[in-house]
C-alpha cells in the first residue's frame, strides 16, 4: 500500500496527517490554497483505499456488524425474560405440575443465553404456590369430610324413615298376614283368592 501511495505523492499525508485549522476565515489566501491542496491529497488517498480493497475485506466487518446487532437483540431478550421471570406467578386455574412446567420453560431459556439461573431461585419460586396447593387440598378434603358426613346423616334419616314396613313388589297388602294365611294350609282355608278361575 506504501508504494502505491508513494507513486501518487500522497503518502505523507497518510504518513504525518494534517492538522484542520480552527478558524478557516482568518487563514491567509496562500494558507488557504494548502489548506485546499492538502485536503485534495487526503481525498486522493481514501479514494486509492477504496480501490485497493475488495468486498471480500469488508466481510469481516459487516460480520462483526452483524453480530453486535445479534447480541443487542441478545440482550433484549434476556432482560425481557429475566423481568418476566421474576414476575412469574402460578394462575389460580393452574396446576403445580403446570406451572412448573412453565417455569421451568423460562429458566431454560435463560440458561440458553448463558444466564445464570439457581437450582435454590426456582424451588423458591415453587415454594409459596406449593404452601397454597396445600392449602387448596386441606381445605378440598375438609369440605370432601363434610360432605362425607352430611351424606352418612341423610342415609340415616332414610333408614329410619321407613318405620319398618317392608315395601316389596306387591305392595301395601303383602305383609305378615299374608305369610300367616299362607302358611295356614291345614285349616283348609286360604284368603288367597287367585286368579280368576274357580271362585
């Protein structure tokens, strides 16, 4: 690259660089017009640049572009779940095996992004839903008690109800004085009347 410069008579630009004026109004019109050549030679010489490189050469760059706009969205992403994994909460609908399962969904995904996630964060995020699951059941089997128990009083109000008559598929009629007449065959005398035949 130096040869090249050196045969365009630019390569003390890029060498020693040029200082820019602070105030261009006060120049004189001879400092001015070096002012304007030295310029001319800066733009020679990026103009040179540009011809020499290959679009090859600007991979690296436009790579490296790219991945810094990755780890911006990287970064994005991360801070989202992290906010959404301290606001995590169990739904009331939700069972623990639910929420665990989505919970454990976020704490993958930060591990994915190399976020340090510990196994003592997630059991105290499980904690405080499993204390109210408890509670659900102590208060489900307390209310399963008491349904028990009001259902054995009902069953016993209804065997009681029945003040001992037996109720068949006859009916009313059917009772112990039918077995007794029944049974009295020897007197040669039956209430029982049949079924139309022979009166």
């Amino acid at each position: 690259m130096k040869v090249i410069l050196s045969s365009q008579d630019v390569w003390d630009i890029v060498d020693k660089g040029y200082t820019k004026p602070v105030d261009e109004e006060t120049l004189s019109s001879n400092e001015k017009e070096v002012l304007l050549k030295t310029r001319k030679k800066d733009q020679q010489v990026l103009t040179l640049i540009h011809q020499c490189l290959d679009d090859s050469m600007f991979e690296k760059e436009i790579l490296q572009n790219s991945l810094q706009e990755v780890d911006k969205v990287k970064k994005i992403k991360l801070q989202t779940l992290r906010a959404d994994f301290e606001v995590l909460k169990m739904k009331e609908s939700e069972s623990i095996w639910d929420f665990y399962s989505r919970l454990m969904a976020f704490v993958n995904q930060l591990r994915r992004y190399k976020e340090e996630v510990d196994d003592v964060c997630v059991v105290e995020k499980i904690l405080p839903h499993e204390d109210k699951m408890k509670k659900r059941k102590e208060e489900s089997l307390e209310q399963l008690l008491k349904t028990q128990a009001s259902f054995k009083g009902f069953e016993g109000e209804k065997i009681y109800k029945g003040n001992g008559q037996w109720r068949g598929r006859g009916g009313r009629e059917r009772g112990r004085s039918y077995t007794n007449h029944f049974n009295n065959k020897d007197k040669g005398h039956q209430s029982f009347r049949g079924r139309g035949h022979g009166q």
